[in-house]
C-alpha cells in the first residue's frame, strides 16, 4: 500500500493521532507528525506540532511519568491508556482518552510510538450531568421528609386560623390580627411546597405576573435585609412584559438573590435589582446550552462584592455547596433558586469576577396574558352543614383531631382513625359511611375499594402531601376529589359538602 495513502488515512481520521520516535526527551516524546484532528484538539498547525515534546499538551506530570515507566517495556498489543486534560494553545483544556501504542521494525524492535487521543468533553458533561441530577435526588429526599412534618404542622395553624376568624369576626382588629397569623402560616406553606416542587418535580401554584410590580412590593423587605451593608438600586422597565410564575416562590427566588449578594459586599456596597425586556434572535444560541430563542423578561441582581472564581462558579448551584462559614449557609439557597427558575420554563446564569462583583440573571418567557388577580383575604370558615357519617384517617394526631372537631361542630357524625388497620376494627357498622376522607397512597387504596363494596354510594376525597393522583378508575368521577396539604379547613369543608351533594 502506498505511503502516501497511509497517510491520507491518518489525516482523515476523526481521532487525534502523532507520531513520535521512541526517544522520550525531558518534555515528552517529538512529534514528526500530527493529524488534522489532532490540530484541531490543540489549536496549532501541523508545521507548528512537527519537533515539538508532547509533554506541552499535558498539564499533569503523572501523564509523563507512566510514559516513562512503560516504555522501556512497550511491547506491541500492549498500549499505554489514560486520560485526563489536554491543554490547547489559547489556554483552555479539553478532556481526553488517549492511548499509545509502540511501533516496531522488522525485526521487532520499538522505533516509533503512535499516540491516539479521543475527545471526551460530551462523556464528561453526561457525568457532571448525572452526578449533579444524584445531588438533586438527594435534596428531594431530604425535602420529602421534612416537608411532610411542615405541612402537617401549618396544616393545624392555619386550620385553627380559620376557625378563630369565625369567632371574631365581629371584632375587626382580632380579625386583621388573625390574618396576619394566617397570612404567615400560608407564606410558610408556600415554602414546603417550593421543596416539593424542587424536590418532587410537582406543579407549581403559577399564575400571570409582573416582576416589576412584584421587585417594587418587596422593595422594603429588600432594604431590610440589606440594612447597613450597601445601597439598594432599582431600576425598573415602565413597560415590562408579563410572565407565569409562582408569585411566592419566585419571591423566595428574589429574596434569595439578594441575602447572597449581600453576604458579598464589602465597604460602600451596592446592589442593582433591574428588569429588562430581552428579545433573543435566531443565531444567537450558537450552543445546545444557551438560551433559545423568543421574548424574556430578564431580572438581574447585580452586586460589587468579593465575587466568585471559575471553580465557586462551576458548582454554584449544586446542592449542599457553599462558600460561607459553617453554621452561615445550608448551600440550598441557589439550588432552589435554580429549581424555580427552571419550573418557571425560565433559564439562569451568572457572571462573576473576584473581587469585581457578580451579576445573576434570570429570563422567563413571556406571556401575553394578564396579570391575575390576588388570591382573596382569609374569611371566616364558611357554614356547609350535614349530619352524613364521614370516616377520617389521619396519621398526625394534632390534624386529626382539629378536622374531626370541625367535621363534628358543623353536624357530621365523625369516625377518626390513626391507621387504616384502626379505622377497621373502628368502622361502626350501624353507620352507613358516606364519604371517606384518607390518603390513597400504599394501603389507603386497598382500603377505599373494600370500604366501596360495603358502601356502594361512599365518597372519597383523597389528601396527601404530594400531588393527588386522581382519578381511580375504580370510582366514579364526581364522587372522588383530592386535596393537597396543607389545606385550608375552608376548602375541606367545600370540597366534603360538594362530593356529598353530587
């Protein structure tokens, strides 16, 4: 076969392929001759590879010290294989997998060593990608566990909320002070469900916003946290287009932004809350990773604090990681932010430089609808009535005990358990139970159709701390409903009274 057509053959190669003679010098083996692919890898021109030590590609000086050690040895179907990082001409590096493999003469002696390198930079995005999804699992079960003690527990605070309202509802300032109460213990339910949307992956309570207004209602809490450590500066587009969030996550998402940027400042800080229009045109997202293209609003919170390196950067968002002092920060503070951000159908970054400052931005896509109206002022509980006989499972003592009162101080005939296996040997048979009010997770499911076949008109609404998985096909649709915790009385009451009025 003709040498040159061997050497055709090396050119096309897709793989970074030299050729080196046996000598290893201080710098590694000389390269005589070098592929297009290799070129490509480096940076430098086949006339700029030839005479130079392969070693200047390798950042590591184990890489050379194997070498070293192996090819006195070398012998021919024994290659020498790593990997690592393969430093280019601009600075930059790019993971590799090599392998060299001895070349021999007639008569079997090592003249010559070819060199093999394949790109490796997709394999090891897949890996960071899978390392930092098993960090997000890891979170989600954390967050699972401690969220449903939370949502029980706000359960009961804003369930006797309610029931306080009705008793001073002729008293106008107990009223507002019971909403305040109320008040806070939703804000505080709206964070367990921010674990669970992070964790869980559920639905957010989205509706149409504007950040502008939302950036200008929290203005004051904003200089509050940032009290004497910097100026706060807003600067706000008058026309600022709408967008579908949760308002009281992505508030959480702000707040967030802001305790970090503070935590940054040094003496005369400042930080910049700003809104902005983005209009992104095709071309611009030359990468799979860039933002694609359409209509944002663009939210930036942009500080002059110490910054961050390359290294912080990289795994800033990664659950767990912080760089403040420990006891200062649980490193979930930016892992959530992310988390929102992207179930907003929103993209993140940053742009950061030690001691220069940081700029995190957020774009969310537009929506041409309006903004939604507020969800309405807590009220005093409503007055539903029955006298049916309900059968409640309940594993929190505090929530069984409040919704059987209510159930029972509004007319209905209650039978509370703590498990399914009391609620049988409970379950009074002069009873014809007409709605069952339990979680169908795990054994709750068995349990219903049982409880169907002994009463074939029974009602099921289903709570549970996750999202409710209804309809059951084993039940007829308008006599099934579910609701998540924690859950208004208000809505327990409703949603009973109209399952049994179907």
């Amino acid at each position: 076969m003709p040498a040159s057509l061997l050497a055709a053959a090396l050119r096309a190669q897709s793989e970074g392929v030299f050729i080196a003679r046996r000598q290893l010098g201080p710098r590694g083996l000389r390269i005589l001759f070098a592929n297009d692919a290799f070129c490509a890898m480096t940076g430098h021109s086949a006339a700029q590879l030839v005479g130079q030590p392969h070693g200047i590609f390798h950042p590591e000086r184990t890489a050379l010290e194997r070498l070293k050690r192996w090819l006195p040895q070398a012998l021919p179907g024994q290659p020498l294989v790593g990997d690592g990082f393969l430093l280019r001409r601009d600075g930059t590096t790019v993971g590799t997998a090599w392998s060299f493999d001895p070349l021999v003469d007639a008569r079997g002696k090592v003249t010559h060593v070819v060199a093999t390198y394949r790109d490796q930079t997709e394999k090891r995005r897949l890996q960071e990608a899978l390392v930092h999804a098993q960090r997000l699992d890891a979170v989600g079960r954390l967050a699972g566990g401690v969220a449903h003690d939370f949502n029980n527990l706000l359960s009961v605070i804003n369930g006797y909320c309610e029931m306080l309202a009705a008793h001073v509802a002729a008293n106008p300032q107990a009223l507002r002070e019971v909403a305040e109460i109320h008040h806070a213990g939703r804000k505080a339910a709206t964070l367990t469900q921010q674990l669970l949307a992070f964790s869980r992956r559920q639905p957010l309570n989205a509706r149409v916003i504007n950040l502008g207004t939302l950036v200008q209602e929290n203005a004051p809490i904003l200089r509050r946290l940032i009290g004497e450590a910097g100026d706060l500066q807003l600067e706000l587009a008058p026309d600022l287009g709408n967008v579908r969030t949760d308002p009281a996550q992505f508030q959480q998402v702000l707040l967030n932004l802001v305790i970090n940027a503070r935590d940054a400042l040094r003496d005369k800080g400042r930080i910049v809350v700003a809104t902005a229009n983005r209009d992104l045109k095709p071309g611009q997202n030359r990468r799979n990773t860039d933002t694609p293209p359409g209509r944002y609003v663009a939210l930036t919170v942009t500080d002059n604090g110490t910054g961050m390196d390359a290294e912080t950067q990289k795994h800033l968002f990664e659950p767990f990681f912080t760089t403040k002092p420990e006891g200062k920060g649980t490193g979930l503070g930016l892992a959530l932010v992310y988390g929102v951000v992207q179930q907003s159908g929103g993209y993140i970054s940053v742009n950061s430089a030690v001691l220069v400052g940081s700029t995190f931005e957020i774009l969310l896509p537009v929506t041409a609808e309006p903004v939604a109206a507020p969800p309405p002022p807590v009220e005093p509980l409503p007055s539903l009535r029955g006298n049916e006989s309900v059968l409640l499972v309940e594993d929190d003592d505090v929530v069984r005990k409040m919704v059987e009162g209510m159930l029972t101080a509004d007319g209905y005939r209650v039978t509370a358990a703590k498990s399914f296996a009391e609620a049988a040997r409970e379950t009074a048979p002069d009873r014809p139970y007409r709605i069952l009010i339990a979680t169908l997770a795990g054994e709750g499911d068995r349990f219903a159709r049982k409880l169907l076949g002994t009463y074939p008109s029974l009602r099921v609404l289903c709570t549970s701390q996750h999202d409710v998985r209804l309809p059951v096909d084993w039940l007829p649709p308008g006599r099934q409903a579910g609701l998540n915790k924690p859950y208004a009385l208000s809505e327990l009451l409703r949603a009973t009274r109209k399952l049994l009025d179907a």
